[in-house]
C-alpha cells in the first residue's frame, strides 16, 4: 500500500453521520477506510465518465468526417414517414399521414 498523507477533511452532519454508522455496523474499520472507498467510486465514476466523453467525441469526430453527402431534412421526413406507414401496414393498422402537422 502506498505511504499515507492525514488530511483534514469537513463534512455535512449527515456525512458524518453515514460515515459513522458505517463503521458503527461494521460495513468498515474506521471513517478512513468509508472515505477511501467513497474516493474510489468517485474515481471510478471519473473514469467512466471521460471514457463516454471520448467515445461522444469520437463519434462526432466521425461524423463530422463521414464523407458520405448530407440528406435534406426534407428527403429524412419523407423516408421516416414512409417507413411509419409501411410499418403501420404491415400491423394491420391504418397510416393517418397529416400533412399539415408540424414535422
């Protein structure tokens, strides 16, 4: 294990009052060990976090790059209504395209 530096560290009540109990129901041996592991969920929670942000940008990234040309929002409404319809169909249900509401 790695040498230990003491901080001094201020908490709400009711931290004080988990950390406490934690170690009163003998979940833990001492606050400091509630802390350490509540740092290591911090850091754990951390790393996910800038892992899915590099995933996001990764993919934008790509987007951004994809050299295939853009679709016109126009030609986007048309396919997804046509695909709503043939799914409508296909369910035995009727397709209610009103062209006059808002897309």
């Amino acid at each position: 294990m790695e040498s230990a530096e003491k901080l001094s560290v201020t908490v709400t009540p009711a931290m004080a009052r988990m950390i406490r109990e934690k170690v009163e129901d003998g979940s833990f041996g001492s606050a400091s060990e509630v802390i350490r592991a509540a740092l290591r969920a911090f850091q754990r929670e951390e790393d996910e976090h800038a892992e899915r942000m590099a995933s996001i940008r990764a993919r934008v990234k790509a987007s951004i790059e994809d050299p295939r040309p853009s679709v016109p929002l126009e030609e986007v409404d048309a396919r997804l209504r046509e695909l709503v319809a043939q799914r409508t169909r296909a369910a035995g249900g009727s397709s209610t395209d009103d062209s006059s509401e808002p897309a």
